[in-house]
C-alpha cells in the first residue's frame, strides 16, 4: 500500500466534512416555470379522467367536483399545485447542490493531506516504513485535521503511525468533539516543534573535537618550548 496517499479517498473523507452552508433559494426560469405548469395540467387533466371514469369514492370528493369539462383549472388549483412541484423542484436542486459542495470539499482534503505530509519522506528515513502499516481509510477525522489544521502534518503523523493508542484516541475525540480534537492535534503539533528545537540546540551545542598541538608551541603568551628556547639562545 502506498502511503503517500495513506489510500484515503475523498469519498472516505466526504462523510466527515464539516456541513457547508444551506444554498441559497434557487430562482426558476420563465422556462422552467412554463415547464412545470404544463406537466401539471397534464396531470391533474389525467387525475380527472381516471376519477371519472372509476366513480371513485368520497376519499377522491376533492377531485370528482373538479369541472368535468376540458376547461383550464382554476388559478387557485394552478398554483397551488406549481407551488408544490416548485418546493419539491427547489428540495432536490439544494440536495444536489450540498451533496456536490461535500464532494468538492473532500477532494480539497485529500490533497491537502497528501501535499502536508509529502516532506515527511525527506526528514525520515523511514517514513514510508512506518506509516504505511497504518490504513487511513479508518481515520478520516485525523486525516481533515492533518490537512486543515496544523503546519508539520508530516511530523505528527509520523509520530501518531508509531503511537497507535493516541492516533485511535484523536479520531474518537474528533467525532465526539472536533473541538477537542483540534485542541488536541495542535498541541501535539507544539510538542513535536519543541523537541525538533531541543534536539538541534544539543547538537549544536556539542564539544569540538580537541585541537592538535602546534608544532611551534605556544603563543607568545604562554612558555617557551625547548626548540623555541634553542632557537633563541643559538648564535
């Protein structure tokens, strides 16, 4: 499994995204409006027919005192009857529309996600070792908090692959209380900074190896060795 990717797709993802914004009320078109009027006539003229023709019972009363005539129906009956075909219209243009809003913002995850712990192959030796045996397909939450809400993704989920127990911890608490859970993640994130300073600060910090003795002593400060003295006093 290439863990690159941590084969985390948005589809995986799209389940936790954040709910986005309601739509706003979408405007139908003369068109559109000329459209559903007609296909409501039609209906209700073939309602009627059918009414007629089986003598319904008193259940279909509203529809047996309807005209028996091929006149229009009464402005009222038009539109109450556009008015329901426009909400249940409207319904499924605003499902569609979030439905493809949560698709869109998942792919945005996934890459994110993917580019944040891209470094991650270059600071570790080890990376691809370590956090391929982690499949993120079960972690979706963690993935959105990597992607979303720290800078050193690559080092966090370097440290989570090796520390099971906190990356099962940090999923549960994201979907109890994504609140927490990014409280969470970006504290990790500090402490992991904290350590990477730590750790150059020693290293620069270390003992330079001891110099060589010079071959023509010490400094004029210091004593004189007996090739110095030799060459002094000669002559």
């Amino acid at each position: 499994m290439d863990n690159s990717g941590m084969e985390v797709s948005p589809e995986v993802v799209q389940a936790q995204v954040e709910p986005v914004q309601k739509p706003t009320e979408r405007t139908f078109t003369q068109s559109e409006l000329n459209e559903i009027v007609g296909r409501v006539r039609g209906e209700e003229a073939r309602k009627r027919e059918n009414m007629i023709s089986q003598s319904q019972n008193a259940n279909h009363a509203n529809y047996a005192e309807m005209p028996t005539s091929p006149k229009a129906l009464s402005e009222d009956d038009v539109k109450r009857l556009t008015s329901d075909e426009l909400n249940r219209r409207r319904e499924e243009w605003e499902k569609e529309t979030i439905e493809r809003q949560h698709a869109e913002a998942a792919q945005r995850i996934v890459e994110s996600y993917k580019e944040k712990i891209a470094p991650g192959k270059e600071k570790y030796q080890d990376f691809d070792a370590v956090t391929n045996t982690v499949d993120m397909r079960y972690y979706p939450n963690v993935v959105q908090l990597l992607a979303e809400h720290v800078d050193n993704a690559h080092d966090i989920l370097y440290d989570l692959a090796k520390n099971r127990t906190k990356l099962y911890q940090l999923e549960s608490t994201c979907a109890h209380n994504p609140q927490d859970a990014i409280y969470e993640i970006r504290r990790l994130s500090e402490s992991i900074k904290a350590n990477d300073d730590a750790s150059k600060m020693r290293q620069s910090n270390a003992p330079l190896s001891q110099q060589r003795p010079s071959n023509t002593g010490m400094d004029s400060g210091g004593a004189l060795s007996m090739n110095d003295l030799k060459r002094k006093y000669r002559g």
